[in-house]
C-alpha cells in the first residue's frame, strides 16, 4: 500500500505497535474453546461419596415433583420437562468436596481420612456415566494457621484419586494477594514433580472474597495480577458472597448475592477477566428450599436470571433443590434470548436490517449467546437450524471470532 511517510517512520511505528500486539494476544487470548459450566455445586467433605451426585439428582427430582405446579408458575418457556431430563440424566455438571468453610476444623487424623476418601469418591465420579463432568475440591485458606493443612489436604486428595483426573480443578479460598497466585503456581510445579504427574496438569480457582482482592492498597485491581501470575493455570475466579459482605460491613441481614456490595466486587472480576480465558462465577444463597421450599426456589430463580443477565453464566449451588431452579432459570434465559438472537443473526449474515443494523461486536454476543445455550443444552443445534439453516456450531464459533463477515 502506498504512503508518504519515511520507511524509518513505518518502521518505528511497527516496531512499537506490533510488540503490543503481541503484548496483547498473550495477556488476552479470549475465551478458547473450554466449556463453563453452568454451576459449581458444594457439599462438605464429611458428606460426599461416591453416590452424591445421583442422591442430589434423586432429592431434587423429589422436590421437582411435589411443587410442579408452583415451578409451572416460574416456567416461562415450558423448559421443566427439559430440566427434569437433566436431573434424571446429569443432574450436576461440575462438583466440589469442600473441606473449608462447609467442613471445619477437625482433626489432622480425622481430616486425612477424609481426604483420602475425596480422592475415591472424585476416581469414582470420573469413571461414572451421568457423574459431573468436572470436579475437584476446595482446600482451607493459605494463611499460616492453616496453610499446612491445606497442602496436606491437597496431596491427599490427589493420592485417593489416582493423580490428577481429567476434569480436577482445586479451588483456593480467600485469597488476598497477587503474590499468593505464584505461591500456588510453585505449589502446582511442586506436585506435578513430586506425584509424578504430567506437567502443567493441574488448574486451580481463585475464590474472591476479599476486600483486598478487589482494590490494593496502592488503589490498583490485584485480580488482574493474579491473572497475569497465574502462569495460565487459573480456570475461574468465584465469588465468595458472605466472607465478602462480611469484610466490608455489611449487616447478616442484608447479606446477599445482589447487595450493591457484591455487585461492584463482581463487576471488578469481570472487567479484570475479560478475554482472558478465565471464567467468572457467581457465589452462592444461604436461603435453600427446607423450611419455606416455595419461597426459596422463587428467591434462587430470580438470583441465577439477574446474574445471567448480568453476564455470570457459572454460580453456586449448595442444595440439591438449588438445581431445579438453576437449570430451570438457564433453560429459560437461553431460550427467550434464542428467539431474539438467532434471527438477529441470520439478518446480519444476510445483510437485512429488520430494524436493527448489528455490528461485528454484537454478532458475536450474539452467536456467544446462542453458543452458551447449545453448551448448555436449553435446545439442540437441529433446532437451531430448523429455523435458521446454516447457522451451525462452526458458523456461530467463527461469529464469535469474528471470522464470518455479514455478506
């Protein structure tokens, strides 16, 4: 291409533009090709077995039942049938033992056993048809009162197990610096030498539950070091809701998922995350479907619908009743957002205005969108080309890459 400007001036400005672009692509290589899970379900460590996943999908389908009629009321894209396939077939999509808050202190005895047996019930999930696709466990904290034990715990684990499963993921609570995220990347390295595991086999979580993880000292964002220190090991930052409410004062009764709180320490993950690669997950409700199972299901439904307009498509679920309205709120967001997305798309790749003229950015929410409710199973892709033929999985990954021009 022809210009006016001196070779030595197009050089320079290569020079410099072309290192941050490579800068760029480093730090911010997009969402790749893993597949978020639509919830990370807890239970404590002194209760899980190998059987857990089926006796939460065998509780909830109990549940499903005896408030049909109340759950038809929040249906409003007729997707409980479908929810009730799921909780019949694989009622959780990722899982984690916890031996932090949910389980305490007990013995070293008491919680070395445990541990082991977690590694069991984990190489027994991984080799059952219906079982979460992902797993893993969350250890105590790294402060110094507990940062022994929770190494230990780790070590235990991956010896109950067998080694690093595919699909394991450790989940590191309370984290406040920068600097712990390399301490866990050595802790990583150390393992993989000394367990004889293939290298960079493990993948750990950030839980953000601090005020300190949000601003630094010095006013800066240390989430988005974390990232950077990560070594590409980080698969999701959680969000952790009551240790964060807590920290920052506020009262146990106003708590919640959507205090004003919570969503600025949410929006900061976010911002920090995005393009990364690296998931956001959206933390849990103390309210579960035991004394008043009605009321609790509405509150859980509405939470899991703002968090995924939002944009947290991964959060919490601490009852076996949670996921009937997890499911159920997903299904039904990624339905009605179908209807306005797919024939968006099909406009954009056409070139027909319809009314709204979308540019390359919103094609791309749009097929990300329309992608996240196939990955989730809202609808299948031959119902997608049933009203949009063409419009395949490849086609929608190349909108989301920007790699399909509008004809």
């Amino acid at each position: 291409m022809n210009t006016r400007l001196p070779e030595h001036i197009r050089a320079r400005i290569d020079s410099v533009l072309d290192s941050v672009d490579a800068e760029l692509r480093g730090r911010y290589p997009g969402a790749g090709d893993r597949v978020q899970p639509v919830h990370t379900a807890y239970v404590p460590a002194d209760r899980a077995t190998a059987a857990t996943p089926a006796e939460w999908g065998a509780t909830a389908l109990e549940l499903l039942h005896r408030h049909a009629d109340f759950l038809v009321g929040l249906d409003v894209t007729g997707s409980l049938p479908a929810v009730r396939r799921r909780l019949t077939q694989r009622p959780i999509q990722d899982m984690r033992i916890d031996f932090e808050d949910g389980y305490g202190f007990r013995t070293d005895e008491e919680e070395d056993t445990a541990a082991k047996a977690a590694g069991e019930a984990l190489a027994a999930w991984a080799e059952k048809p219906g079982a979460p696709v992902s797993f893993g466990v969350r250890t105590k904290g790294l402060a110094a009162n507990e940062r022994r034990r929770a190494l230990r715990t780790l070590e235990l684990v991956l010896d109950g197990a067998g080694g690093a499963l595919p699909g394991f993921v450790f989940t590191v609570p309370k984290i406040r610096a920068a600097e712990q995220v390399s301490a866990i990347v050595d802790l990583c390295t150390g393992l993989e030498h000394g367990h004889g595991l293939p290298e960079r086999s493990l993948r750990f979580e950030l839980q953000i539950e601090s005020p300190q993880a949000i601003i630094a000292p010095d006013g800066t964002a240390p989430i988005v070091a974390m990232i950077q220190r990560a070594d590409g090991r980080c698969s999701a930052l959680h969000f952790g809701t009551y240790d964060y409410t807590a920290a920052c004062g506020i009262a146990a009764t106003d708590q919640a998922l959507d205090h004003p709180a919570a969503d600025y320490a949410k929006s900061v993950m976010q911002v920090a995350a995005a393009q990364t690669g690296v998931w956001v997950c959206d933390g849990s409700t103390q309210i579960v479907p035991d004394v008043d199972p009605e009321g609790a299901m509405a509150n859980h439904h509405r939470l899991v619908d703002r968090a995924l307009r939002r944009g947290y498509y991964q959060g919490w679920d601490m009852h076996p009743g949670h996921l009937i309205t997890r499911w159920l709120a997903t299904y039904d967001f990624f339905r009605s957002a179908s209807e306005v997305a797919v024939p968006r798309l099909v406009a954009y790749l056409d070139r027909r205005a319809g009314g709204v003229m979308d540019e390359p950015a919103t094609a791309e929410a749009l097929a990300s969108t329309v992608l996240r409710g196939l990955r989730a199973e809202a609808f299948t892709e031959a119902e997608v080309l049933a009203t949009a033929p063409g419009l395949t999985s490849e086609v929608l990954l190349d909108l989301v890459a920007r790699r399909v021009r509008a004809t």
